[in-house]
C-alpha cells in the first residue's frame, strides 16, 4: 500500500435497469499489493459492479474510473483486459475438451505466418504454470482436471495477459479445504508480485483470514471500507445487512415448539447399492437435521423418501400409512415436499415468472374441470408469495431470472408452501443465499414447525442445524450412523459420528 | 394472509397492473416479428398493385392455413425443447388413409377421423419413444420422416389416390361467410392453441418442460406422459393438415403430398421468437412467421421473380428476420 496512487479507483458509480437502481454512486479503491474483500448480501451490487470493472455492463454517466491515476473508459471485455483486469467467475468458462495449454492462450495464440506456433506457447504457458504451483501438464485436458485445478487454470489464463487487478467471485464455493488453502497460498503470492485482487466472498472466515481491506456494499450503496484491524462479525455483518447481530442465529429458535405424533417414519428403506438401510423419522410440528458430509447419502434418501429415486427395499409410513412414491408427483400428492440443493438446475424455472414458478404445483388441483386453470386464484397466489415470503420484485409477473439469490430461494419456498404441505424435506434450504433471506427462511421453518409441520433439514453448515434442529440423524456412508438430540446437539458430537471410522451406531436411539 | 383488507387489496391492485404492464410487455415481444411482416406487405404493395387487394390477402391466409396448422403443432414441440420432422410424411400417410376410406360408401364419413386417428397414432408412436425408451427427438422424427413416407407409398401401393366424389371436398373450396373453410380451420386450430398453451395446466406443463425438464419433474409433472401428449397432438394437427391438403386435392400421392412441410412449419415456429431450446415463445408469433412465409410465396411470384430466385430470396429473408430480432431483443437487453 505504499504506492503513490491507487491501482484501480471507482468514484461514483452507477447503474440502471429500467425501474431499478443496481447501483448508487459506489466508490472502490484497490492498492497494487492488496487483498481487497468485497462484502455485501446477495442483490446488493457485487456483481454488477464487477461486471461495469470488467467491461460487461456499461456504467451510467456521472462515474469515474481511474487506474493509475489515469481516467479511462472499459466499454468492451477486451478494453478491460487491455487494462489488465480480468476475472474468474464463479462458473468457470473454460472449454472442457482442450488442453489447458490451448484454454490458457485462447484467443491469443501465438501464430507464425498463419501456423500455430505450439512450441512457443506450451513454453510460456508451462512458465505460468510453474510459477502457479501447479501440479498438472500443459497438454492435460481440462476435462480430466478437478474443479480446483481448473480454477487454477483460470488464473493462469489471467497472468497470461499480464493482469495487474484481478477479480474472484466466490473462488472457494466448490473447493475443499485443502484446496481452499492451497489457493490461498496462490493468492497471497500474487499479492507479494504486487497484483491487486479483488475477493468477492459470503464466507467470514476467508475474509478475516485473507483480506487486506473489505469494503461492504448494501443495496446497490457503498457503505464503508475496514482495515484488516477493524474486521469483526459483528460489524461486518452489521454493515451489510443495516441491523444488529443480535437479531440474526437465535439458539432459542426452538424454544417452546411442541410435538404432535409421528409424520414420517423411514424403515430400512435402501436403494439396493450404496444407500441404507437407513431409519429416521419426523414428528408433527418437529425440525429434524439429516447431518453428515458431502457425501454421506443425504440427499440421496431424501430423494428416494420423495418418489423420486427408486427404493429398493424398506418402507415409508407418513402418517401411519404406507407411502410407496414412484414418481414426486406421487409424493406432493401424498403432502411431501422436497426442496432441492441445487436450484437453478433442479429447482426453478428461470425464465418463467415469479407467478407461474409459485402455482406449478398446485396448478392441476386448482385447476376447473378439464384442466382450465383458474388465473385469478393463480395470481392470488403469486402476489400472496411476494407479501408473505416478502420477496422482493417488481411484481409477480417478473421472469424469476432476474432476481437475487435469495429471493429465487424464496419463490421456491412459496411453491412448496403452496401445496400446504405435512413434510418439507429442505436440502441445503440457505446455500447462495444472503444474511438478510437466511433469517427470513429461519424465520419461516421456524414458524412452520409452530404450525405443526414436520420438516427434516439437510445442510453442510453446522451451525445451522445446531441453531435450528429439535434432533439431529448423522450419516457416514449411507447409513444412519447416529442421533444427537438436545443439549447433545453440538459441532464436536456431530463431526465424532460423521467422521468416525467404526461401523456401530453412535448415540442414543 | 396478512394486513387489513383494504391495505392488502391495495397491494394487489398495485402488483396486478404492474403485472398486467409486463403482459403487454411480453405481447410485444411475442409479436416482435410483426414490424417486419408489415414492412414485407408495404414493399410488395409498392411493387405490385396486385398485392394489396382483399382478393389476394385472403388468398395469403389460405395459402398459409396448413402451414399454420401443422406449425400451431411444432410450436407445443419446439416449446418443450423438442422437434417434430415427422410431420410431412404423417401428413401424407394421413391423407392416403382419408382418400382409401373415402372410396369405400359405408365408411365415407369416417375418413376425416381416420386421418385424425392416423395421425394421432403417428404422434403417440413418435412421443413413447422420446419419453420412454428415451431417445433424441431429433433422431426418433428423423427416421419417422422415412418410414412414415414408406408407410404413406405403401397405403396406395405407391399410386396416386383418387377420389372426384370426395364427401369432404368442401372444406378444400368451400367457405363460411366468405372465409375460406380452411382458413376458418386455422384459425380454430390458431385460439385452441393459445388456449390450451395461456389457460390450461397442460400449456403451463409445457412451458416448464421446456424450460427446465429435472426440475419439472421434481415439481411433480409426469414429464414423460407431457410429451407423449404434446407429439400426439403434432400428430393430430398433421392428420388435419393431410384432410385439408387432400380436400383441396381430391386426391393423395403417399411420395409427393407434404415434402418438406416439416421446414415451413419449423421456420414458422422460429420466425415467430419461438427459442428453439424451448420454454419461450407463443402461438400468435407462429402466426406471423406462418404468415410471412406466405407473404414471401405470395409476393415473390406476384412480381414476377423467377422461381429459381424466389427461393434463394425466401430463404435469405428468413435468416435475415431472425438475426434482426436476435439484434434487436440483444439491443434491448444491454441498454
């Protein structure tokens, strides 16, 4: 930080969609040599003001943009690198089927008299990838390399035009942890090459560990920049979403809730290969965790308890009676619900509107004879999910496409709320979501399980379940391995039954 | 759910014209397409005084009326991320079954649902094997497109049928109140589509399917029973398409009827802002592409470019339409 001036300075951003104001006169100031976090809730502006640094979205007048002190205008992807910005998104966009040679001078090959000058290329591409650390050849396929491996990849591709400000967005969202440090590593030697690297991340814990300097957007707003010193949950958390830390991971979420008889009972149910025979079960008005690592075959039962992974042994009872669901439809019948972990790809419908994706489910049992929908009830119901869940759109005519993260996780709440259900089987019900919805949604579970739904929670965070779950089952392998329930409830005892290397049952049952 | 009545009320009232704002919106997306049809039917104005006459417009739209049926079905296809090549060759085989029937003085009167019955069965066969085995669209309706056209020579022993006493030959010249009955039937065809696809459960189904098939089924949609259904319905507008098109005959060939229908339909569907990844587009924009593509015969021939050209300009144009509304959505959406 003891350059003259700034490598990159953002002074009063700002940027409109239509009606919307992405953007309000966001300062950025990045040093060469630094590690700049970039906080804020999903919606509140990260990405759009990459997206402007980058050249993808064009700012509106009033801005300026300086780097070295300099003033100048991206107006093109290519302007952006000219300047030597570049950027890894969090969806990597790296062509499988090449070599990691070809993906890291994509674009840019080195050519003599109109041939492929490979020799030349496979030279400075192996100089970057030494420099990097990497452990993988120049010519290996990119598709035969780990997520992790490929990110690297993507940095290669960067220091390949010589970056000097360089942007991540969420880097570490599919690594392990061994990998996650290791990158760390990487991005603290390119910090000491004097590189600036802007550090887009939801996760504390990184962001003490690495940053320099974190600045917080909020709804579209710059609200301030902490040194590494200031950095705290509190006040970071405090910063991005207006409000006191105290609101936010109520232990006492669970206090008071009352149980009635038994919703869901799971016997030995097994797919015949690497899942069960597992036993659970979930009583009315009851928020029970299926714990374990990524791995262990949570999402797997709960796919085989909703019809929509075939079982090969073991029953289901839900509500004492024997449910054998083929299909989920057989399931959503029978008042099941599943939420997917994975959203985009299995959850919403993207280019659809908030009002459609919300009435899916229910559309045939509102349906009038025949199958004529009734479209006013539908639209009741959509404007009804926009007040309740309150997500925030335009109206309930917006394409689901164009909203935050958490606000999608929202209209897919309200498409399973929608069918009233007796069982809601949450899969990672909070990932990719931001602090402000992550309460919302503890909130609403919360005051689900109060009205006497039973709800069986899958999620890798476990401070989640810890703050949210009446009893937690824990799978190792596919199987149950253990149940912990109230005050037994802790990170220690789940980590002892999900890591543990006997076969016997942990725990009281 | 929450709020006092007229707070909540309000609310609403607000949401709806908001929404009904986006509806207009996205009527205008789906008639995109319009602007350049008019300008089409202004240029051949100029060119010709021969176009622009009530006589010859209501030609146009008969002229378009099976295209517009067999593509009111590719539009349910395409909109669940599939393709229908089949239909020319359903088309055919449909109207071979219709004229045989019509020969025979005790089952006259069934050749209309025999042909619809043929079709139907077509699509059913087409639909269970994308749904079930599962197998590509592309390829189950390619080789469909062969077989079927086998099928159809081998209805009338590879000859042409007959028929100067066809009982439904009224649908081929006849009309209701001056509209041609087969554009009447279009059009019918046209609102049953946009009904079916805006009001009904079906028509959302399809739409979902298209624009996410993992998750629709998670929704709790039979996803395979949707497509069987939406390939017998291409089936069945096919089957309409082969009595339309021997009606106006009053006759069948099992090799020459309905080639390379298929393709009018298709570039219908498309030029109507239709997403061939499916998901995205409506009836009424098949409408204008089915209507431009008529425009386009019409108006060629009109002034008097030589058939070898009419081609070639068709073809251009169709390209060109579809990269100037790609440009003018990209446009929109970057501003």
């Amino acid at each position: 930080m003891s350059a003259a001036a700034p490598l990159l300075e953002m002074r009063g951003i700002s940027k409109t969609f239509g009606a919307v104001r992405a953007l309000r006169g966001v300062d950025l100031t990045v040093w060469p040599g630094e590690i700049h976090a970039l906080m804020g809730e999903n919606g509140a502006g990260k990405s759009t003001l990459m997206k402007i640094l980058s050249g993808a979205y064009h700012a509106d007048p009033g801005g300026r943009l300086m780097v070295d002190g300099r003033e100048v205008s991206i107006a093109s992807p290519l302007d952006a690198l000219q300047l030597g910005v570049a950027i890894i998104y969090q969806e990597l966009s790296l062509a499988p089927n090449l070599s990691v040679q070809q993906n890291v001078c994509l674009g840019r090959e080195a050519a003599r008299a109109g041939i492929l000058d490979k020799a030349a290329m496979r030279r400075q591409c192996a100089d970057i990838l030494k420099r990097l650390g990497a452990d993988f050849r120049p010519d290996t396929r990119v598709s035969r390399l780990s997520l992790a491996q490929q990110q690297m990849v993507e940095i290669a591709r960067a220091l390949s035009v010589d970056a000097r400000i360089l942007v991540m967005d969420e880097p570490t969202a599919s690594l392990s942890s061994r990998e996650t440090d290791k990158l760390f590593g990487l991005i603290r030697a390119l910090r000491a090459d004097g590189l600036a690297i802007i550090y887009i991340s939801h996760r504390m814990a990184e962001v003490y560990e690495l940053a320099d300097r974190c600045s917080v957007l909020r709804d579209g707003a710059y609200v301030g920049t902490l040194k590494r010193e200031d950095l705290g949950e509190a006040r970071l958390i405090q910063m991005m979403v207006g409000r006191d830390l105290s609101d936010f991971y109520k232990k006492d979420q669970g206090e008071g809730r009352s149980f009635g008889a038994q919703v869901l009972k799971v016997e030995d149910l097994t797919d015949g290969r690497r899942i069960g025979p597992a036993s659970l079960d979930v009583r009315a008005g009851e928020v029970v965790g299926l714990s374990g690592l990524v791995g262990a075959g949570r999402t797997e039962l709960a796919r085989m308890i909703f019809g929509a992974e075939p079982a090969r042994g073991g029953r289901i009872l839900l509500d004492g009676q024997p449910l054998a669901a083929r299909h989920p439809a057989e399931a959503i019948a029978a008042g099941i619900v599943y939420l997917s972990e994975d959203r985009k790809g299995l959850g919403l419908f993207f280019d659809m509107t908030i009002e459609d994706n919300v009435n899916l489910a229910v559309a045939a049992r509102d349906a009038y004879p025949f199958g004529i929908r009734r479209l006013a009830l539908a639209a009741r119901r959509g404007v009804d999910a926009l007040k309740r869940l309150s997500i925030r759109a335009r109206s309930a005519q917006s394409t689901v496409r164009a909203l935050s993260g958490g606000n999608q996780q929202k209209v897919l709440f309200a498409r399973l709320l929608a069918t009233a259900p007796k069982l809601l089987i949450l899969d990672e019900p909070t990932r990719g979501v931001d602090i402000g919805a992550k309460s919302d949604i503890y909130k609403l579970i919360d005051k689900l399980a109060r009205s006497g739904a039973a709800i069986l929670i899958i999620s890798s965070e476990l401070p989640e379940v810890i703050g949210i779950a009446d009893r937690v089952f824990v799978m190792r392998d596919g199987q149950i391995a253990g149940v912990v329930t109230g005050a037994d409830i802790t990170q220690e005892r789940i980590m002892a039954i999900a890591t543990a290397n006997n076969d016997k049952p942990v725990g009281e049952h | 759910m929450s709020g006092t009545p007229s707070n909540a009320s309000q609310v609403d009232d607000l949401s709806l014209s908001v929404g009904r704002a986006e509806a207009t919106r996205s009527l205008v997306r789906a008639l995109g397409m319009l602007p350049v049809l008019l300008l089409l039917c202004i240029a051949f104005s100029l060119a010709t005084g021969k176009f622009a006459t009530v006589q010859n417009l209501i030609i146009i739209v008969q002229q378009a009326s099976i295209n517009l049926v067999l593509a009111s079905g590719m539009t349910f296809v395409i909109l669940t991320g599939g393709i229908d090549l089949s239909i020319g060759s359903v088309l055919a085989a449909a109207a071979m079954a219709a004229l045989i029937v019509s020969l025979d003085p005790t089952w006259a009167v069934m050749a209309i649902p025999v042909a619809l019955l043929v079709g139907v069965a077509f699509g059913t066969l087409n639909g269970s094997l994308i749904a079930l085995v599962p197998l590509p669209p592309f390829i189950v309706t390619l080789g469909a497109l062969t077989a079927i056209r086998g099928s159809a020579r081998l209805l009338g022993n590879d000859t042409t049928v007959f028929n100067s006493d066809l009982g439904y030959a009224v649908i081929g010249e006849g009309d209701l109140f001056g509209i041609p009955w087969l554009t009447v039937i279009a059009l019918g065809v046209v609102v049953i589509s946009w009904f079916v696809l805006t009001k009904t459960v079906l028509g959302l189904y399809i739409y979902a399917i298209g624009g996410n098939p993992d998750a629709a089924r998670l929704t709790g949609i039979k996803v395979k029973r949707v497509l069987i259904l939406v390939y017998a319905l291409s089936g069945l507008t096919a089957g309409l398409g082969g009595v339309m098109a021997s009606a106006r005959l009053y006759a069948a060939n099992g090799l020459q009827l309905g080639q390379a229908y298929e393709l009018d339909a298709i570039a219908a569907v498309i030029l109507g802002g239709t997403s061939f990844l499916g998901g995205i587009g409506s009836v009424w924009g098949t409408v204008v592409g089915a209507l431009m593509i008529a425009v386009l015969s019409n108006g060629l021939i009109l002034t008097g470019v030589p058939d070898v050209w009419q081609s070639i300009v068709k073809g251009l144009i169709i390209i060109g339409a579809v990269a100037l509304d790609r440009f003018r959505t990209g446009a929109e959406k970057a501003s």
